[in-house]
C-alpha cells in the first residue's frame, strides 16, 4: 500500500510539471520588441541598452539593431540608450506584444542649443574672435530665473568674467570695468540704463530678442565711445510668411508679442510689449512701515520690415521703457528729506536701417538712429515740493561697408557721427515751491569717427584681424568754463575768471587712433591660441558717489578739466572642443590699463553742481586675470562649469597729490573687485515635456570701507573712513532651480504652452549686499543689508501660437 501512494504521488506529480509545461507553451508572457536606428543615417544600431523602470537590468540589442525582451503584464517605462546619442524614454501599458521602433538622434549631428558660447560653432574656433561671447535667447529661457522673468542682465552675470556689485544693483561690470565703462546696445541705439526697478531687472523684452554678442576683448573696430567691453542686443525679424503670437503670465509682469504680416514675404510687423503692475500683492503681504511702495514698470519693442526686393531691406524699429518707483522718506538730493519721494525714469529709442547688396562680394548698411533717456525725480510736498529733471538726447548717423573680395579677405570700413545734447539737473523749474530753482547749464557734444576692419587668413593655421578706428570728439557751446588760479586746486575760492563760449563754438577737443589686433593659431584640428590686443576712448562718463549707480546719477561729457579714458586691454587665449563639437574648454588671460579714470572727493556733492570738476579727482585703473570654462552643448544633458580669477584696482592721485590723494595714493581695489568666482549650470531634458536647470553661483565679497576708529561730537560717537575700501563683506553664494513643464504635442494645431516654475535661492542664504554703520551706547555697530534672503518662489505660464 505505501508503494502505491509513493507510485501515485509521482505520477500526480509529473502531471502537474506536464499540464504546466503545456500552459506555458500556450500563455507565452508578452514582450516589447522593436529595432534601434540612428535618425539620420538609418544604420542600425548595435548594444543599445534596453532598460526598465530606470534600472540596469534589461537587455542589449543586437547587430541588426533588434531586441526583445518578455515581461509580466502591468505597465513599465522604457529607456534605450546608446553611447553618443540622445536617449529615448517611453511609458508602455503591456497587456499584449508591442512593438516599439526607435530613432536616436546622434548628438554631434544635432543643432546646438547654444547658452554661451566663446565660439557658437567648430568653424568660429577657426576665426582670430577673441573674448566674444554669444547667448541664445532659447538657452537663456531655459534658466532659472529671479521672480519667473527671463533676465539677460542675470543670464550675463553667470559667464566668466561678468559681474555686479551684488543683487539689485544696477549694470554690469566686465573684466574689471565700472559699468559706464560697456557699451550696450539694441537695434544699434545705446542703453543708459540697462535694468527695471533699480537694478532687480533686465530692461529688454526677452521675446523681441533674436541674439546677443558680448564683446569682453577683441572689439571690432565698428566700435567706439567706450573703454571697457560691448554688449550689442539684434531684435528678430518678424516673420513674413504667417502670424505668430507668444507671450508669458507671471507674478511680476505679463508679457505678449507678435509678427504680423503685412504683405507675405516683403513686409511685415513686430510688436512685443511687457508690463509689471501686480504691485498691489506687496501691498497685501508687506510689513505696515513699507505698504506704500509702489514700482512698476513697462517695455515696448516695435520693428517694421520691409524687403521690396533680393537686394534691399529696410527696417524701422523702436524701443520704449518706463519705471516708476514710490518710497516713503527717500531722497537724492543734498539736505532734502521728503515725506515721499517718487522716481520716473526710461528711453525713448529709434533706429532706420538700409541693407543694399551690391553683389555678393560687396553690401553696405546705413542707419539712422536716436535716443532719449530722461528720468523725474519728484516729491509732491504741499510747500516744499520737489521737482528734478534730467535728460541724454543721443543721435547718430552710421555708413558701414563689407567687402569680401576672396576667400582669404574680409573687409570691413565705415564712417559714424555721433551728437550727445545733455540736461544734467533742472530742479523746481516753473514750480512753486520753498525749495529753491536751480537750473545746470545743459551740455552739447559731438563724436565723428572712421574705422576700418580687415580679416586675413594667411595659411590654414594662422589667421589675423587687424583693425584701427580714429576718433574725434568736441565739446560745443554755448557754455561757461571757469578758469582757476594756477598751482592751486579747483575751488569755489580759487575761480579767476569765467570764459564764455558763443553757441556752436568749440570748448574742448580731444581725438586719437584705437587699434585694435587679434590673431590665431591653429594648434591642432581642434584647438587655436588666439591673440587680442584693443585701445579704445571713452568721451562721456558716469558720475556717482554710490556703490552702484542710481538710474537719477549725473552723465557728463569730456570737458577741458575732464579728459576722455583711455583703456589698453590685452588677452591671450586657448580654445579646444571635444568630441565633434559637443565639448568646448576655453582659458583666457587678459590685462587692462585705463588712464584718466574718475572718483569723487569726500563728501562730494555731484547732483546739482555747476562746477562739477572741484568734487572730482582724476586718477588711472588696472584689472587683470584669468577665466577657465568647460561646456557641454549638445544631448540630454548640457552646460556648464567656470572659474574666473579677477582683480580690479584704482590709484587716484590728482593733479594735487597732497590734499586729492585717496588711500595716499597708493592702489585700492574697486567696489567690483571679486577675485574668486565659481558659476555652474546644468540642463537636463529627460522627457520632451520635462525639463529641469540649476544654477550654482559662488565669489569672495565685495569691498566696502570699514572705519579705523572714532570721533566724538556732543556726546555722539562717529566713524572715522582714514582708508577706502579696505575690508570686505562676506563671501557670496546661491542654488537656483527651475522645472519647465511643456506639450509639445500641441504643435499640430500650432500652439504650444509651458510652465516654469523656479526656486530663486533654494537653500535661502542672506548673501550680504553691503554693510553700514550705527551708532549705538556700545560704539559704532555694523550691520548687513541683504536684498534677498530667502527662498523666492515664481511661477509662469508661457505660450506661443505659431
């Protein structure tokens, strides 16, 4: 009997093994099977590796490009990847086979989705430009951003070598320049102020933007009129074939643009606006001593384009800006205190240009263009009412031509005239007031000058740019110029005489050449050394007693007692890509000497001050260092890493060293003297509805000046400045984030929506902007000012209806 049970239990055994097996045989488990290609070429692609869930374990496919693999039911994401291309992921809901073909796109073939780049392309590596630097408006938006608005002042401030005093603040200093020092243009009309809310934002409509060049060293010879660097700003051409519209709805402002055609394929319209007027949330969520700020702000970019034919365009574009600014007890001006004080400021800019092709080898360009900046500095008191106006009228006409008469020369020649009318400071006029009318005599002054650029490619390896512009400035009258008493400094107490100058009649001239050199040397098939050396002036200046400029601070022309700059810059770099261009590292080394560089005596009123030079001391500036950068441009994963080592320093001596001297005459550092900083980017796009960017920004603090000791008067202790910027704040360091969600799947009823959403500050460190001083029973305190120290949080909703 026990036989029989054992017998049994085997056979009953071997029936369940063979009824499985036969069940297996008929409930086979799905699979995804399916072939892996290159997108452009269709040769199949062998060990791509097929992973599930974002795991390893998967499978390969074979030489064919083939895979299969069998899995349980339920729903799993797919990755296929491949060395050298970009990865594609899938979600698969597996109730049956499915069959699933991939293309990859290999990305050394791909269009770079440049953010920066010293040189956009391999063949810009062969070309002798140095310290150019190109933006990308796409890559730009792909940053996290302060507040959800898209900022190319920020954007610039991550790239080696570019910098501000700190957060809010206002310009940008490059390579060791003040901000007056760079020239920043759009549609080739200049920009005197370049940002919103003193300093919080860029003023440029990001969505009229095709491109933006920044010239750090290498400056063509096209231009003139500052020392330092150039910043030159092109609005798009507005689509002549069908109607496009984009915009953007955030917390700070809202945004809309469109290209409307007008007649396709000849003329056509441009219009983008943006605008801030959600003030009224600060007012709901601000502390009871600041609910009666107000700031706002709008842009209007327009462009008219009109092509009658293959070999002419003519397009007019304009450019308009406003910001007004409401403060309780905040005031400019000397002696003035107001209950409330309110600031209007902005630009009125217009520009004509014509592009002629005479035949391919020769094309000239002529343009037209004006500026008007003026800013209203107000305090509606009921009797001690205050009015301050000031304006910069800019007008420029420009021929340039470019001729390329074979494959080994290029040239470029023109000729510009360049007329500045300035209102420095009208306060109470025609208004009744206890405040005193005071009217500073406006300014008038012209600046002609003629360039010629010429690229020669003397061998495969070496190539060479060399160019020389010769510039001419004077100063016109009507005007006044006191004349002071010899061996004795600029004074009230020291004026002789007053000589008077007749309208149109000349009060001061200055002129000079400006060559500018730059050449290359191949080193390899992916490498050059390049060499750049630049001589620019500088004719009209910025004249502030701050750390950063208010938008109200005074401009001021070359006159007989203020001489124009005079910048000698040199750089040395070694560019090499990597991997068919996918790769880039660049090290640049550069040194500045500028001559006849400004700064103000102690206690200096440079507002409202007819005689401007006694407040001023004349001295010369330095700046050297070096920038170490490291780009990836293409595939899923891009950015970048930089290094900058910079110095900047001033001597200000004078004509009279022993009374004008400042820190006795030796070297100090400036107000942007940051030796150290560290900037890192990454973008990472997983999905196409997915992508997600931080930003790493790291440097040494700024200097500031510490008092060396104490004074006492009636009882009250007060700070003693012996030394000028001879301490600094603490170092400064920030994590940005930003999540863009978008469906692009939308394409096909031609719209496309997103939202970003950004962290500004992740971890909220209270970066110092600067440091002051109080007196309290224990002495002289000091104290921190932070702009932003917390974690801001925005969220925006951009579109486009193409």
């Amino acid at each position: 009997m026990a036989q029989f049970f054992t017998k049994g239990k085997i056979l009953f055994f071997l029936l369940i093994v063979l009824a499985f097996s036969a069940f297996s045989q008929t409930t086979t488990l799905p699979a995804v099977y399916g072939r892996v290609i290159d997108a452009q070429t269709g040769e199949p692609l062998k060990g791509a590796v097929i992973a599930l869930d974002f795991k390893k374990s998967g499978t390969k496919t074979d030489s064919l490009g083939n895979y299969k693999i069998h899995l349980p039911y339920g729903e799993y994401v797919i990755k296929i990847s491949h060395v050298g291309y970009n990865s594609f992921r899938s979600r698969v809901l597996l109730k049956k086979d499915e069959l699933l073909n991939v293309e990859l796109n290999d990305v050394t073939k791909q269009l770079e989705e440049v953010i920066v780049s010293s040189s956009s392309t391999k063949k810009d590596i062969q070309t002798p430009s140095l310290g150019v630097t190109i933006l990308s408006l796409k890559g730009i938006k792909k940053l996290p951003t302060m507040m959800g608005e898209v900022d190319v002042i920020r954007s610039l401030q991550t790239l080696p070598g570019v910098s501000s005093v700190g957060e809010g603040s206002n310009g940008l200093n490059i390579r060791g320049s003040n901000v007056d020092q760079n020239l920043i243009y759009i549609d080739d009309t200049p920009i005197f102020n370049p940002t919103h809310m003193f300093g919080l934002f860029s003023v440029f409509a990001s969505d009229a933007i095709r491109d933006l060049e920044l010239y750090k060293g290498g400056v063509p010879a096209r231009f003139g009129g500052r020392s330092a660097a150039v910043l030159d700003i092109k609005m798009i051409e507005p689509n002549t074939d069908h109607f496009k519209m984009q915009g953007g709805i955030g917390l700070v402002s809202n945004r809309v643009m469109a290209e409307i055609p007008v007649i396709k394929e000849k003329l056509s319209v441009l219009v983008a606006a943006r605008g801030s007027f959600n003030d009224f949330l600060f007012k709901m969520v601000a502390p009871d001593n600041l609910k009666n700020i107000r700031a706002n702000f709008m842009d209007i970019a327009t462009k008219i384009y009109y092509r009658p034919n293959n070999k002419n365009t003519i397009s007019f574009s304009n450019y308009f800006s406003y910001d007004y600014y409401r403060v309780d007890s905040l005031f400019s001006l000397e002696n003035v205190v107001a209950k409330r004080t309110n600031f209007d400021y902005g630009h009125q800019n217009f520009a004509v240009h014509w592009n002629h092709y005479f035949s391919p080898k020769l094309s000239m360009m002529l343009s037209g263009t004006t500026t008007f900046y003026n800013t209203k500095t107000y305090a509606p008191d009921t009797v001690n009412t205050i009015n301050l106006l000031s304006s910069i009228k800019y007008n420029n006409i420009h021929a340039s031509f470019d001729y390329i008469p074979n494959d080994k020369h290029k040239l470029n020649f023109g000729v510009s005239g360049t007329s500045y009318k300035i209102m420095p400071g009208r306060l109470n006029e025609g208004v009744a007031s206890r405040v005193s009318t005071v009217i500073i005599p406006d300014e008038q002054s012209f600046e002609a000058g003629i360039y010629a650029d010429e690229e020669f490619k003397v061998s495969e390896k070496f190539t060479f740019q060399a160019g020389l512009r010769y510039s001419q400035y004077w100063q016109i009258g009507a005007g006044t110029v006191n004349e002071y008493a010899s061996n004795q400094m600029p004074s009230l107490g020291t004026i002789t005489r007053k000589i008077n100058y007749a309208p149109g009649e000349v009060m001061a001239s200055y002129g000079g050449f400006e060559p500018r050199l730059t050449m290359k040397y191949s080193i390899g098939k992916d490498a050059t050394v390049k060499f750049g050396y630049n001589r620019m002036q500088q004719f009209f200046q910025l004249l502030s007693n701050n750390t950063t400029p208010l938008p109200t601070s005074r401009w001021k022309t070359a006159s007989a007692y203020i001489k124009p700059q005079k910048s000698d810059f040199v750089s040395l770099g070694l560019f090499k890509t990597f991997n068919e261009n996918v790769y880039e590292t660049s090290l640049e080394t550069y040194y500045r000497d500028v001559q006849n560089t400004l700064d103000f005596v102690s206690g200096a009123n440079l507002q409202l001050n007819p005689n401007i030079e006694t407040q001023l001391v004349t001295g010369k500036g330095k700046a050297y260092g070096f920038e170490l950068m490291l780009q990836k441009k293409k595939g899923e994963m891009t950015g970048w890493i930089s290094y900058t080592y910079a110095r900047a320093f001033s001597q200000m001596v004078g004509d009279f060293p022993e009374v004008q001297s400042i820190n006795g005459g030796n070297w100090f550092p400036t107000n942007y003297d940051k030796p150290h900083t560290f900037n890192a980017m990454i973008n990472m796009t997983p999905t196409p509805h997915h992508s997600f960017s931080f930003t790493f920004a790291y440097n040494t603090g700024r200097p500031f000046s510490s008092p060396s000791g104490l004074y006492e008067i009636g009882g009250k202790r007060y700070p003693v400045f012996s030394e000028r910027n001879n301490d600094r704040i603490r170092d400064y360091h920030r994590l940005d984030f930003s999540w863009t969600i978008s469906n692009p799947s939308m394409k096909h009823v031609r719209w496309e929506g997103s939202w970003v959403f950004t962290v500004y500050n992740l971890y909220g460190r209270k970066n110092p902007y600067s440091l002051f001083f109080k007196s309290t029973k224990y002495g002289i305190q000091p104290y921190e000012l932070s702009v932003f120290a917390s974690p801001f949080v925005s969220l925006t909703y951009n579109f486009k209806f193409l």
